[in-house]
C-alpha cells in the first residue's frame, strides 16, 4: 500500500528543508527493494556466485507528488534513487554518486498532457520494458543484447519530455535532450519519441532514439536505433513480439564494455537489427512463468550475432511480495562478447541463475 503525505515530510525524509503544503497537494512515498542470489558462469573469470540488489529492478525509494492548480492544470513532480539493498550504498548505473540518479523531473498536466523537465527514460526504452517478458530484469534482461538508449542505462538527462493524453486508445511521447556543450547547441544532443496504441488484449508501441556524437571539435556520424514492440494477451499466455533496426556509433552501445572473455577491446555494433519473442503465463494468481528468445544480426564485417535464451519463473507471496528464479544464456558468434547481466549489472560471462525476493511498497 502507497502512503501519501504531506509534502514538508516527504522532503524532510531526504533532508531538503520543508515547506508547507497545500490542501490540493499529495506526495506518495514508493519503493521496491530486491535481493537474491546471483551464479554466473562462461567468462574468463570462471564461476561467480554474489549475494546482490536489482535483480528483477533497480532497488529504489522515489518521492511523487502534485498540486492541482485549478482549471483542469496540476503541477507534477518525481525524484526517484537507487540504494544496493545488500550494502546500503547508492547504486544507480553510471550516475551512483547521484543522489536522484534513477529519475529528477518536474512538470505539468492537464487536458492537453503532461510536460517534464529533468533526468528521465528515453521514449524507445519504455517500448523496450514495455515488451520484454522479464520487464528489462532478472537474468533474461533484453537489454544483455538489445540497445539501452540515452546518456547511461536509458534514461536522458537535460530533458524535455511532452506525452499526449490517450486518444481512442492512441498515445505518444517526444522528448528532447540538450548536449549542453560549450559552443554548441547540436553537439551531443538528443532526440526520442514513441507512438502506442492500446485496444483490449493487444498493445503495439513503435519507439526511436536518435543520438548526435558530434564535439565542439570533430563531427561524427549519427545513432539511431528504432523498435517496434507488440503484446497480445491470449488469456492463459500472453505474447511479446519486438523487431528493432540500429544504425550508426551508439546505436547499440555494448551493455559492458570491459571483455570478460580474455583479451580484446569490445566492439559495439553500428549496423544491426534484433528481434524478440517471448510469452508470460500465469498460473493462477501466484505462478507465473516467462520465456523469451532474442537474436541481434551484426550486419557489420565483423558479424558477431548473438543469441540468448531466457527462462523464469516468479511465485507470488502477495500483491507486493513474489519470490523468483531465472536462467539466461547467450550464445556469441565470431568472437562477440555480450554477456549475461540483470536489471543494473552488467555480468561476467554468457550464464547466469537467479534466485531472489521482490517487495514493492
């Protein structure tokens, strides 16, 4: 159960000097905290077994809150950070040092959508969580071989971001962030936007991301990496589908960047394309079980597909609480070195085993 109060304690809780609040105002204090047991396996490191956080998601505490300002208008509002649940230390992908590294932004909504400003997911990657059966999480992670957009593990920061009211089931995103380098208002700079449409069992979301890698000193070629993702809900299983085209430096930048198969520099495909399937079924209302397969073609000269397969399995305790396992494996070609991670690592090797305990509050 979400519990709201008022926004002077909220701030207070993260040490910000507080402020009185309206009567039309609400913030909600939400988390989820994940730990489990991590075997990984296949790289040169041999046989790593670690007690760790952020298996199925990224443990984390967020503060959300909005104001109604009259005339259908409402100011909105999330700060949102991760911690290492088994250390207590940050722990939020590039930006661990970040007290807010997860998500910062603030904007408004009414009738027309809502506007943001601040640190938030690329459009292309909420088509990519949307459609992977494991939720970008766990073992089976889509994001071990398919693109993470944006600045680090897809989100933008120095964003404008602007999402349509839903239309007879139609909806969409546009989002911009500014490079911020000096001299330059191109350099760095990026672009996303997505289009869904919901009807019933079936929900189709087609998402691109474009990055500039140009410097004040030197231009460079373009990253553009676009992906179609559909669902379809059958009733006792559910169907993920997803193609994706990528094209240009960082179009499908390497979740891990360090070779954990010997030596050799890792090499980040510019010219790929990568599909998906996968089916979630649920047993009752406590089983649930997940599979996916996922291939990327390397159309480079250096050919180096990969292809990984996922199982998983989730038991829930309650509304708030399961219980998961999962396996993944991905098998390189032509000396590819993509390895098997989860929700916020990156992995040793091509195996991996999951077993943990998911809480949501």
């Amino acid at each position: 159960m979400k519990h709201k109060v008022l926004a002077a304690a909220a701030f207070a809780a993260v040490g910000i000097q507080a402020v009185p609040a309206l009567a039309q105002s609400s913030v909600t204090i939400y988390g989820l905290i994940d730990t489990g047991i991590v075997v990984e396996s296949g790289g040169a490191a041999g046989h790593v077994t670690k007690l760790t956080s952020g298996i199925s998601g990224g443990s984390r505490i967020g503060f959300k809150g909005t104001e109604d300002l009259g005339g259908g208008m409402s100011a909105l509002f999330l700060l949102e950070t991760g911690f290492q649940n088994d250390t207590g230390a940050l722990g939020q992908s590039s930006t661990v040092t970040s007290l807010f590294g997860r998500q910062s932004y603030v904007g408004l909504g009414g009738d027309f959508g809502t506007v943001t400003v601040g640190r938030q997911y690329t459009p292309q990657y909420l088509v990519l969580a949307g459609v992977d059966p494991f939720g970008t999480g766990y073992a089976g992670d889509a994001a071990n071989i398919m693109p993470n957009t944006g600045n680090s593990s897809s989100r933008m920061d120095n964003t404008v971001k602007y999402a349509s009211p839903n239309f007879s089931g139609v909806t969409g995103e546009l989002a911009y962030g500014f490079g911020e380098t000096a001299g330059s208002t191109k350099a760095a700079s990026q672009i996303g936007a997505a289009i869904g449409y919901a009807n019933g069992p079936l929900n189709v979301r087609l998402g691109f991301h474009g990055r500039n890698n140009d410097t004040l000193t030197s231009e460079t070629s373009s990253g553009r990496s676009t992906l179609l993702g559909a669902t379809y809900n059958f009733g006792p299983v559910k169907l993920h589908a997803a193609y994706g085209i990528n094209k240009g430096v960082n179009s499908s930048p390497m979740r891990n960047a360090v070779n954990q198969y010997g030596t050799g520099a890792v090499v980040a495909s510019t010219d790929s394309a990568d599909a998906l399937i996968g089916v979630t079924v649920p047993f009752g209302v406590q089983h649930t079980f997940l599979a996916s397969y996922i291939h990327k073609n390397d159309k480079t000269a250096r050919n180096q597909d990969a292809d990984q397969f996922a199982l998983g399995y989730r038991y829930a305790l309650s509304k708030r609480t399961d219980l998961y396992a999962a396996y993944a494996h991905i098998k390189n070609k032509n000396g590819g070195t993509y390895t098997v991670g989860s929700s916020i690592e990156l992995g040793s090797g091509n195996s991996a085993w999951n077993a943990g305990i998911r809480h949501t509050f």
